[in-house]
C-alpha cells in the first residue's frame, strides 16, 4: 500500500481527498483552543467558563456522531461528507462573531456537530481499501485528518497576529476562525464534484433497517442499551456543569428540563432500538453463524476509545494553557509547543494502523498500546515548573504517540464488524471518544491538570487488561480482497467471531 500512497490514483485519491475533508473539519473543530486565553480575556470570561466551553465544544459530537453514522449509511459518505463541510461555516462564523460567554457556548456546541466529520471518512475508506491494508488506511485516514488539530493550534495563532493589523494592532483571532469555516464550505462543493461513494463495479451495502443499530442476539440488545445510556449521561453531565457556580448558563429548573428531555431521548432510542430488532427480541428471526456479531466487541472498542481518543480531545483542548500556566509562556508560544502533541497524529495513528496490520494480531497490538497510553500519562502527571520544557514536551509526545496510535488501531478493526453497519458501528465507538473527552474534561475542570494525567493512565492501563482478557480476533481481518458482490466470494467477508 504503502508504494501507491503518493501517486493520487484511484482509491489513493480517495484517501487523499477524504483525509483531507477530515482535516478540515478537526481545524474548525479545534479553532478556539489556540484563542482560549485571548478570549477568555478580550470578552471578560471566569476560568471555569474559558474551561466549560471546551467541554461544549465536543458535547454534541456524541449524538451527532450517531446520526450522522445512520445518514451515512443510509445516503453515503460523498452526500454526508460534504453538506457537513458546508455547515461547518455556520459554527465557526458564530464563533468568531461572539460577543460573550453565552453566544460562546451555542457555537462551540454547534461546532460539535462538526466534529463527527470522523466516521464519515471511515466507512468511505472501507469501501475502497480491502481488509489486509484496512489498518494502514484508517490509520492514514485518521493521522492525517488529526492533523487538523496541529494546524489549528500552530497556524491559526500565526495568522491571527499577522492580521492584527484589522484588528487595531490586537491578535485577529476572530478572522482566523471565520477562515476556517469559509474555507471548510469551499472545499465541500470540490469534494461532492470530485469522489465517489465505491470503486466502479461495487455496490454500496445498505442496512435493511434504519433508526438504530441491528444486533443479532438478544443480549446484545441490551447490551446496546447500556452503551447507549452512557453517551446520554455524558450530555447530562455537561448540563449538569453549565449550572455549576461561575457558569451559570443553565438555572437548577433549567438543567433539571435538559436531564427530563434526555431522558425522553434515551427512551425513543430504546424504542427505535426495539422497532429495528423487534423481530430477533420476540423469536421470530434468527442469524446465521456467518451475520452474526458480537456488540460485547463494540463495546470494548468504544473503551479503547475513551482512552486514546476521548484523552486526546482533553490533552488538546487543556495543553496549550496548561503550558502557558505552568512554564509562564506566551499564549502563541505555548499554543505551538502543545501543537507537539497533535503534530505527532502525522505519523503515530498510521503507525497504529500499519502495526495492527503487520504484527499479525489486531487484538494484542490494541492490548499493548493500551497500556503504553497508561505510562504516558502517569508520566506526564509529574511535570511541573521546576521541569526543563523539552522534557516536558518528550513526556507529552510519548502518550500522545500512543494514545494516537491506539485510535489507527481501533479503527483497524471497526470496519471488520458488519460491513453495511459500518457507519453506525464507528459512530458508536467514536461517539465514545466525546464521552471520554467531556469526562475527562469534566475532571479537569473541577480539578487540576495532575489529576486529569492520573485519571486517563489508570483509564488506559484497565483498558489493556480488558483488551488483553476480552477482545476477540476478527476473522479472516487480513484478506487480500474487497468482498466480492457477486455470487461468487473472492474472501469471505471479516468479522469478529460469532456469539455462543
């Protein structure tokens, strides 16, 4: 694969243009974290605030990443991947049109639904790249596309200063982030004009039911459930913050009306959840052997997610302050030097993915990475100013080599569940990386940066234990050949094995 990647041809044109749409989105997504300290000064905004908005800001990533995985499935990722790009205009100009914390907080959870730009991409490389090559090509996919988060934060600074003089000789930081959005927009009608959703000949695999994932046993209905329920209280608890002391967004009546409505969402995806398996819960339907999958499997995977991913969105969004704070650096200063930390998704995600292909065990390179994330941030929770900056850095870019690598090999198996519930599955698992970064940022901001370190190593180093006890090989994961849509099969299809 690897001798093709530069030659902008067929499928690696594909994976070119859609790591970049990728890009694009995790820019905007990531365009305020770089301007945190500015803002937070320019419009008068309390600590607490400055850190809630960064919880805002991946808040509705987590339903969003669910339905935009059913609109994928349903409408394909050429339609889904560019109506998101030309929305991404509407957050990112809100945001820099702000003129305090509650117009703040409407964008940057707006700028959520951005964020789900991820699993759109995954199901697109998946029809395009056969499963032996699948990790080298999520990884790519992914690195490339998080590379996004580096861009913002090294060269939205640069930009807003070298444009401070519209802005009366202040960082333009509003410009900067208006850019993002405007050219977003633009690169959505190239990518609707220039991709397709398959190669020539393949057909795009459809689920038979829309509205909520098909499980094929009973016990991973519920099972379903429960993972549903966790990413309804992660919105529950950011609702619960906003009506925290020093924030004030909601009032008590307030937050109890958005936990009521939750709870009036959780119960219509049970319900949808019912209607799509209603035949499988009553008896009437049956798999066999060769559909069948396990959701215990979706489920560890949206842990590692937690992990690698969900610690990545909260490194992100604290480390450029945490830098400025810690070492009395500048903000443009300290946003380059965290910009460390995403720089490494160039080569770390799709070392991930191309070592989950090559080790020949997806399930044990999941289960070592995992534990190199818990090292990592059990290292980082001991930087402190007496520390020389470029250990801090080394420190910060061993755990985010892992925790980055952990996300290319993740996804080096999410594709190989159920092929036509690809977009559902990995909006699932990815939805867990919100989770895990509205957690983790939840902790962060009624505590200390040390603690946040302690907490996603412990998190990481239980997660390989699961990983190591728990997860299963997916089968037939390193086949040579797209699955054929004829009646004869080239490879059978991958997928983890079936349940007892």
């Amino acid at each position: 694969m690897l001798k093709g990647l530069f030659s902008f041809r067929d499928r690696y044109r594909i994976l070119h243009q859609t790591w970049f749409a990728f890009f694009l989105t995790f820019v905007c997504w990531f365009n305020f974290a770089p301007f945190a300290t500015t803002i937070g000064k320019e419009l008068h905004l309390a600590p607490e605030q400055i850190k809630t908005l960064g919880i805002c800001n991946l808040a509705l990533t987590i339903p969003a990443r669910l339905i935009i995985g059913m609109l994928l499935d349903r409408f394909g990722p050429r339609i889904t991947y560019s109506i998101l790009l030309m929305f991404a205009a509407v957050p990112c100009l809100a945001t820099a049109l702000s003129q305090d914390f509650h117009q703040l907080v409407i964008s940057r959870l707006l700028m959520g639904i951005v964020g789900s730009g991820f699993v759109v991409g995954i199901r697109m490389v998946a029809e395009w790249f056969p499963p032996k090559e699948m990790g080298s090509a999520q990884g790519i996919y992914g690195g490339w596309g998080n590379f996004g988060a580096f861009g913002a934060e090294f060269a939205l600074p640069m930009i807003a200063v070298g444009t401070s003089f519209l802005a009366g000789g202040a960082s333009n930081w509003r410009l900067a982030i208006a850019f993002t959005g405007i050219v977003a927009a633009i690169y959505g009608v190239i990518y609707y004009n220039s991709v397709q959703d398959t190669p020539a000949g393949k057909v795009y695999k459809k689920p038979k039911k829309n509205g909520a994932l098909e499980v094929t046993s009973i016990k991973s209905f519920w099972a379903m459930i429960i993972s549903n329920f966790g990413l309804i209280f992660a919105l529950g608890l950011l609702a619960w913050r906003l009506e925290q002391k020093n924030i004030h967004f909601l009032n008590l009546t307030q937050m109890y009306l958005v936990w009521f409505l939750l709870a009036g969402l959780f119960a219509y995806q049970t319900y949808k959840a019912y209607q799509v398996n209603k035949e499988l819960l009553i008896g009437k339907k049956t798999y066999p052997a060769l559909q069948r999958y396990q959701f215990s499997q979706v489920a560890l995977l949206e842990f590692t997610y937690v992990t690698n991913f969900g610690s990545e969105l909260a490194a992100v969004s604290m480390l450029p302050a945490f830098f400025e704070k810690t070492f009395a650096l500048e903000h443009v200063v300290a946003g380059m030097i965290a910009a460390t930390y995403p720089f490494l998704n160039l080569i770390s995600r799709p070392s991930g993915g191309l070592i989950s292909d090559k080790f020949g065990s997806r399930k044990w390179t999941m289960t070592i990475i995992s534990a190199g994330i818990g090292v990592g941030y059990l290292m980082a929770h001991f930087i402190s100013s007496s520390w020389p900056i470029p250990l801090a850095i080394a420190v910060t870019m061993f755990a985010a080599y892992f925790a980055q690598a952990g996300c290319g090999a993740t996804y080096g198996i999410v594709p190989l569940i159920k092929k036509e519930t690809t977009g559902q599955i990995a909006g699932n698992v990815g939805a867990y990386g919100n989770f895990g970064g509205v957690v983790y940022l939840t902790i962060f901001s009624l505590t200390d940066a040390s603690t946040l370190f302690t907490t996603m190593g412990i998190a990481a180093l239980i997660c390989a234990f699961m990983c190591g006890f728990f997860l299963k090989e997916p089968q037939n994961s390193f086949a040579g050949a797209y699955e054929s849509n004829s009646s004869e099969t080239i490879a059978p299809p991958p997928q983890i094995l079936v349940e007892e």
